[in-house]
C-alpha cells in the first residue's frame, strides 16, 4: 500500500517540477549561439537562440509578439542591425569576420537568428565577443559553440565576463 501512494507522490512532484521548469528556467536571462561550417554548402553558419520577448524587449518592441514582428520588414531588419552591433566574430590573428545577415524567425517562445560567411581557411582559432542583450539585461548570458575540426568549443559569455574569448582548436 505504501508503494502506491510514494509513487502517485513522486509522480505528482514530477509534474509539478516539469511544469514550472520554464518560468524557473528563464529568471536568468541566457541565449546559445552555434557556430559551425555547413558541410553541404561550405559556409560558416552562426545561429543565435535567445527568448523572443527579450529580443523584442530589447530593441524597444513590445506592442506585438514575436511571431509576427519577425514577419515583418521592419522587425527583420531592426533584429540584423542590432545583432550586427553586439555579436562580433573574429580569426586567430583577430581579424574581423564579415558576417552576412540571413535572416530571423520564431518558434515557440524562442527567436532564432541567422548569420553567414565563406567558410575561414584558418580554423585554428577564433575570437568571439558575443554581447546579445547584454545592454539590457544585467544578468544576460550567452553560450557560444563554436564546431570546428570535429572538435567543440565554447565561450560562455556573462556577468563579470563580458570580455572577448579566444578559443583553440589546435591539438
């Protein structure tokens, strides 16, 4: 009798900890970008995920959801250039890399930005300053992996850290 009730009491606390682990989940603000080269068509590819409400809160939108925002002109260009500004990516010598702006979408409650470039011949080692909305949230933090080489690399990015990364893929 006892193991029925333990686990109706283990399952309950399961459904209560799954359902509240997204507004737990987002009381510090974070983001993930993914750097990786395209194997199909060559190009590096960077995607930046952050939460869409923040991304809108951070540019000064916040009379529409994200979903419809990023369908617009307006809203696609106004994410590209401040992207541009606070993402910037660079080679091992810390050459700037020219990132071309692709394009934005929702999903859920998430914004998804993307960038491209030629591919870098020198993969040995890249410098990432990766200040998504850091301008507006104090606490913001950004996870960039970088995959390069069969190897990944990650710069994380946040309070009392918002210095550029370098990082290796010599072995």
């Amino acid at each position: 009798m006892r193991k029925p009730r333990l686990r109706t009491w283990i399952l309950a606390l399961a459904g209560m900890l799954f359902l509240a682990a997204p507004a737990s989940a987002h009381r510090v603000h974070a983001g993930v970008t993914e750097i990786s080269v395209n194997p199909r068509t060559g190009e590096m590819e960077v995607i930046h995920r952050v939460f869409g409400h923040d991304l809108l809160e951070a540019v000064g939108e916040e009379t529409e959801p994200a979903q419809i925002w990023l369908q617009t002109e307006e809203g696609l260009a106004t994410v590209g250039d401040y992207v541009r500004e606070r993402f910037r990516m660079g080679d091992g010598a810390g050459n700037l890399i020219e990132l071309d702006y692709v394009g934005a979408e929702a999903d859920g409650e998430f914004a998804w930005i993307y960038f491209s470039a030629p591919a870098p011949e020198d993969q040995a080692a890249f410098i990432v300053d990766n200040d998504l909305l850091a301008d507006h949230f104090d606490d913001q933090v950004m996870m960039t992996n970088l995959r390069f080489n069969s190897l990944v690399r990650t710069a994380m990015q946040g309070p009392g850290r918002r210095s550029p990364v370098r990082v290796s893929f010599e072995r």
